[in-house]
C-alpha cells in the first residue's frame, strides 16, 4: 500500500471517520468499513485507498520501512484459523497486533504449505534438520542428508548399480561433466532436472503472486 501522504487540512477528520469504522473487541479491533475481495479493510483519504490495516499502523509507528510488509500477529497466533480471504484477522487494525517484517518472514509466519515446512525441525522420518544434516539446494528448499543418503543407497540396491557407476539420472539424463552438479557430501545431482525443478517452483510462485492484490494498495 501506498505511504499516507502528508494531509494539508483537517488530519484529524480522516482519523476520525477512519476510527469510526473500527469495532474494538478486547483482542482484534476489526474493521466494519469497505472490505476488498482479499478480506482486507480498505479506507479512502485524501483521494487514495489504503489498506485498513497499514493505515492503522502508519498512523501509530510512522511510515513502513520500504521494502517490509505490515504482518498480523493475532493471525500467526491463531492455531485455528486456516487464513485466506475469510480470516477475520486480515480485518484486524489494531496496532498492537501489527508488526512489519519482511516479505520471507511474512511468508515464513503463515499457514501456506511453504510457511508451515520452513518452520519443522525435523524431516518426515524424525531427523534433525540442524546445519550439518541440512543441505539447501539452489531452489533454496531444505533436504535430510540423512535421508537423501538412504535414498540413493536404495535405488543403488534396487538397480543394481553403485550409484558412482551410474552414467544416467533416474529421468535418463545423461551424468556428463556438464550436465553434473556435486552436492557438498559430494552426490552427483543431474543439472537438466534441478532446472526443471526451479521452473515449476517459479512457475508456483509467480501462480501465487498472480493471486496477490495489485492494486494502489499493499498489505
């Protein structure tokens, strides 16, 4: 969302018809005025439209740091509720409640698939992802050395190969000194597939930021 720009007359006549729309409950203070599409609060002034929310905010803490985001904390808090455009939090403007963080913690806070795995300790089979089990690959996702491990040591088992004696990926890439990537542990990783795998994840995540607002607002 845009800055709150500096009013030239009767500040206070902005805030009041902005407060007047607030319900304020003993936790969440929740917006009763326009509500976009997304489930966010929407107040007009000064001929701009502004998310409820970072108004609230703007109006406590200043201006937002550029390149922050205006986070919910009562909705990170919140074990119940799954977001989306019907979470009541996104209409919360109480300026206890807001924090502004970065778009990666933002993201890190929330209940997306991304947000919940970055925030596990430990693999689907118990292992620690601390930083000598953990390696992250250029799509920045976390993988088990563990586990990744025990996974080649099976399809080797399974091919009857050593996985050094391999010459093709299990996609039938060939294992060429140009198409080889070594992992720190020193596994061979086929560079056709790893590029095919950050096109689907930047595929995913430019499909999740079609979905974002665009508007002269941001959260």
């Amino acid at each position: 969302m845009s800055k709150i720009p500096q009013r030239r007359t009767n500040p206070a006549d902005a805030e009041d018809r902005f407060w007047a729309k607030v319900d304020k409950t003993d936790t969440c203070w929740i917006w009763t005025g326009c509500i976009h599409k997304t489930g966010y609060g929407l107040f007009g002034a000064d001929r701009r439209v502004f998310y409820a929310h970072r108004y609230s905010y703007e109006l406590q803490f200043g201006p937002v740091p550029a390149g922050l985001q205006v986070d919910h904390v009562c909705h990170n808090q919140d074990e119940e509720c799954l977001g989306g455009s019907s979470c009541r939090h996104r209409r919360c403007v109480n300026p206890v409640h807001l924090e502004a963080v970065t778009h990666r913690e933002n993201g890190r806070r929330g209940k997306s698939v991304w947000g919940v795995n970055s925030r596990k300790t430990h693999c689907p089979r118990g292992h620690p992802y601390d930083e000598a089990n953990t390696y992250i690959n250029p799509a920045g996702a976390r993988t088990c050395r563990q586990c990744s491990s025990a996974r080649e040591a099976k399809r080797a088992r399974s091919s009857g190969l050593s996985t050094a004696a391999r010459t093709h990926c299990p996609q039938g890439h060939p294992y060429s000194e140009e198409n080889t990537y070594r992992t720190p542990e020193g596994h061979r990783k086929c560079r056709t597939c790893m590029r095919a795998a950050r096109r689907r994840q930047n595929a995913e995540k430019r499909a999740l930021a079609s979905k974002t607002p665009q508007a002269s607002a941001r959260p």
